[in-house]
C-alpha cells in the first residue's frame, strides 16, 4: 500500500468516470470536509473504519441523515477505488455499517439552532413567509387533513 494525497485520488477517480456535475462536486467534497474533521490534508492511509465513523458521526451534527448516508456511500466507492489502485488498505465495511444506526442521536437540536423552541413547547402548525423577502413559502410541519371527497367515489357508485 503506498498512501497518497486524497484529493489527488479523487481528482482522478473522477477523471477516469464519467458522472454528472452534482456527483463530481459532491465526490470532490469527501477528502475536503476528511481533510477538515482531522485538521490535516487527509491521505489513503486515513480511510479506516474508526477515522471514517468518528467523521461521519462529526458530520451527523451539522447536517441530516440523508446527506451522512450519501457521503458514507460516496466514501466507501472512493475507498474501494484507492484500494484497486492499491493505495489504500480494501475496506471490510459497506456504508450502511460505517453509519451508526441511531443519527439523529447524535444532532444537537439546541446548539445548531438557536431559534428552536424550549423543549416541550410544541412548534406552530406553519411557518410564517420567509423573512429574506423569498415571499409566502410555507413548510408543512404536521400531518395533513383528510380530504373533504374521501370516499367520494364509492358513495356515487353504490347509488
């Protein structure tokens, strides 16, 4: 195994394949947010199972659990490349073992979002429209109604 910088081996993984704009874009992020989570230019030989859970737990408090699924799958494809390359040591783990099972544990509700409610304080049905000026969008934050026609059909049918 002979470890190289991981930038440089996702620049040419992404060379070699052909993937849209948004993938090439979201593949060239991993070694960058790695290179942050360790505070150093990340390299092959730091794709291990412990440096990748740590960082992907790390990340699971900045953003939501889709995108730290996405990035353990793009993680665990750069991964297994380097590996065929033969810089890195083959990774025994899929993505879905790398991502611990409980992320929303791991988010803190209150630090990243100041405007939250106190705890038990139950949030507005709606959002109110956005204050930038981005007019009346709304967010739905509870289940929706019953339509008003449900069973509409049947009834005209049975006559």
């Amino acid at each position: 195994m002979k470890p190289i910088d991981l930038t440089e081996a996702a620049e040419r993984y992404v060379a070699e394949h052909e993937l849209s704009p948004r993938s090439r874009r979201c593949l060239l992020a991993i070694p960058k947010r790695l290179s942050e989570h360790l505070g150093m230019p990340a390299t092959t030989a730091d794709l291990d199972p412990v440096t990748v859970r740590i960082w992907l737990q790390e990340r699971a408090e900045i953003v939501g659990e889709l995108a730290v699924r996405t990035d353990a799958k793009r993680c665990v494809t750069l991964w297994r490349w380097c590996a065929s390359q033969g810089w890195a040591d083959p990774p025994w783990l899929n993505s879905t073992e790398l991502c611990p099972k409980e992320l929303r544990r791991y988010r803190r509700e209150d630090a990243e979002n100041p405007t939250a409610p106190p705890k038990g304080i139950r949030p507005p049905q709606f959002e109110g429209p956005a204050g930038n000026g981005g007019g009346g969008r709304y967010r739905f934050l509870g289940k929706a109604p019953p339509r008003p026609d449900r069973g509409l059909l049947g009834r005209i049918m049975r006559g």
